[in-house]
C-alpha cells in the first residue's frame, strides 16, 4: 500500500508546489511526507529544480515594458504639444510681421485712378499697390515758385495687396504726387 500510495504523492508533488492543488490534497501529501522519507527526498529535489530568479526577471521586464509605455506616451504628448508651440509662434510671428514690419512699396508698382469734380474742386484716387498693402501720410509742401505740393507718402505693410482710396480738395494745390521710402516721387496730378 505504501507503494501506491507514493505513486499517488508522486503524481501530486507537481500540483503541491505549485500551489493549485486543493487543501484535502496538500493535507494528504503533507501527512505522507512526515512520514515518508523518500518522497521527502523527491519533494527536495524538485523544489531544487525550480529556478525563482526568472519569475522575479519577468516581473522586472513587465515592469520595465509598463515604464516604457508611459515614457512613450509622455514623448508623444510632449511632441504634440511642442508642435503646436512651433505653429502657433510661426502663426505669431508672421502676426507680427504684417503688422508691424514695412515693406518698400515703390511708386512704379502702383496704378492710379482719379476722379476729379471740377466744382467742388475734390480729387478722388483709387490707388492699387501690386505687392503690398500702403498707407499714406500726408505731407504739403510749397516748392520753390510758391506752388502748394501734396506728397503722399507711401508705407507698406506685408499683407495682400489692396486698392486704397483717397480723396481730398484741391483748391490752392497745384500737384500732387506719390513719394515713397526710397525717395522715388511720382506725379499722379497736376493744374
């Protein structure tokens, strides 16, 4: 009986160890083992085999892949983020640049339209810039023979080119004209 009953113990040592077997049979396989010298021996030699070191490792390595999906999510959420930093301040940028950068706008790469109402002596121009949007200051100047000069001073902003209209009296003005930064004049008018 003694025979069978260590084949039995036998077939059950794996089951023991490794823990999934039920309470009735860890209760039968200890009480054999007390009293059993040789399956006290087997039950030793099996717990040698078992290396504990490469569960631990694989614990470590889950560990380190969890580690490895949270820094991978943080990198690509940081990415983004600066993505959008880059486009935002290139979209500032060129903000400020059309508001606050001027350009050259030349008198020769502007075309004018007048209208002028001879009695109530007004002049209205449509001024269309080919490769910026201008601005004008108004500047009057007497020259030399006493004649009274408009000059209007052309700046230009970096934005889409867009006619302007202008309008003003003519009464004591004998010539007005474009004058933009590079000191090109143009006449547009005259009496």
């Amino acid at each position: 009986m003694k025979q069978i009953d260590c084949d039995i113990i036998n077939d059950l040592l794996p089951s023991y160890i490794d823990n999934v077997s039920s309470k009735s049979t860890n209760d039968l396989v200890e009480e054999h083992i007390k009293n059993c010298k040789n399956c006290q021996t087997k039950l030793k030699e099996m717990n040698k085999g078992i290396n504990i070191n490469p569960l631990y490792n694989q614990e470590e390595q889950i560990d380190y892949l969890k580690g490895y999906r949270r820094n991978k999510i943080i990198t690509i959420i940081f990415t983004i983020i600066l993505v959008i930093n880059i486009i935002y301040g290139g979209i500032l940028t060129y903000q400020f640049a059309v508001e606050h950068i001027d350009v050259f706008a030349d008198v020769n790469d502007i075309e004018v339209w007048k209208q002028i109402n001879p009695w109530e002596e007004d002049i209205q121009l449509q001024i269309m810039p080919q490769k910026c949007k201008i601005m004008f200051n108004e500047c009057k100047e007497i020259d030399d023979k006493g004649n009274t000069i408009i000059y209007l001073d052309i700046v230009g902003r970096l934005v889409k080119p867009c006619p302007t209209a202008y309008s003003m009296n003519i009464k004591g003005i004998n010539k007005i004209c474009l004058r933009d930064l590079k000191g090109n004049v143009r006449e547009i008018w005259s009496k």
